[in-house]
C-alpha cells in the first residue's frame, strides 16, 4: 500500500510549503504583516489552532515514517474495502484538484489571506473568482485534501486525520463566521446571505 508514500511526503511538503510558508512570507514581505494570527490563548480559537497542528504534525511523521519503509499495516489497522485501484486514482484525482484549489484561492484572496481571526489589519474582503461560488474555498480544498489521504492509504490513522480534521476546519469556520461580520458589517452580512457555506 505504501509502495508511493515517498510520493505523497514530497506532495505533503511542498503543499506545506508552498500554501503556509512561502505564502506567509510572500504577504510579510509585501506588507510587514505576519499572517499568522493562531493566538496562544486557552480559548476555542487558540484550542483549534494547537489542535490543527497536531493533526499536521502527525501526517507529516506518518508519511515520514512511511517512505522510511515502516510499514502501514504495522502503523494502524487498514480498511481493506478501500484498498482498491480506483479507490486510490479517485484519491490522486482529488489530491491534485484539492492542492490547486488551494493554490488558486490563496492567489485570490491576495494580501487578505489569513491564518487565524485578524481584528487589527484585516485586508479588504474578496468575494469574487472562488469566493463568488463558496465562501470557504481553502478550507473546502484542505477538506478534499483529508478525503484523498483516506483514498490512497485506507487505514484507522488516516480514518481519524480525516475524523479530527473535519471537526477542527467544521469549528474554525463557525468561528470565523462569528468574527467576519463584526470586521467587514453589512458586506459580509450579505455576502453571506449570496453565497453558500462550501459550495
């Protein structure tokens, strides 16, 4: 099963890289903001943000350990109904789409794109291109990205990064939506009223 994981780490990198890091740098560069605004509080924001990196953490070692030729089923129990050729070329398909759903949003969102809730230096809000169609097109993509991770390595650990990972961007949003209307008033108001949850 694990026979592309070194695939999957080299993808796992490089989306971490390029949608977290170099992104984040891209907006300090450009602005002296840092975008990440996870807060260290003990509050349900500062909760989902430690949370969220546990959940990256554990993928990024799984996959590690992975390409190193630890082998899965010695890692967690498969689910072996899922282990079928295309089950895992869904998986790849969604894997891509998802990556660039990211991509193409993030360029969108351009100096707006935030990690966390920002009430001091929030950018202007962007609600057209993807954002005319969803109003969390990132989170939809990191959604699809968990989905695809479950189609090419079928097992109780990817189950459960699926599991955690839905509850955290469920909540996140919730929180975010709570937030958004006291930044941007009535226009986030009926942007809302527009333009569906996911899709």
């Amino acid at each position: 099963m694990n026979h592309f994981a070194g695939y999957l780490w080299v993808y796992f990198v490089v989306y971490a890289g390029a949608v977290i890091v170099w992104r984040s740098l891209s907006i300090y560069r450009a602005t002296g903001l840092n975008p990440m605004r996870l807060p260290a509080t003990d509050d349900a924001q500062g909760y989902v943000g430690r949370m969220f990196k546990g959940v990256l953490a554990l993928c990024f070692v799984y996959l590690t350990a992975l390409t190193l030729g630890w082998p899965s089923d010695e890692i967690a129990p498969p689910v072996a109904w899922l282990d079928k050729a295309y089950v895992r070329a869904f998986g790849w398909c969604i894997l891509v789409v998802s990556g660039l759903g990211v991509v193409w949003a993030q360029r969108q969102m351009g100096m707006s794109w935030r990690i966390g809730l920002d009430a001091d230096t929030p950018g202007p809000l962007v609600t057209h291109g993807l954002f005319a169609r969803s109003r969390n097109p990132i989170f939809l993509s990191m959604r699809l990205n968990l989905w695809a991770l479950l189609c090419l390595l079928p097992n109780a650990l990817t189950l459960l990064l699926l599991v955690c990972g839905e509850l955290l961007i469920q909540i996140q949003v919730r929180l975010e939506e709570a937030h958004l209307p006291l930044v941007y008033g009535q226009a986030y108001e009926s942007y809302r009223v527009k333009v569906p949850r996911w899709w």
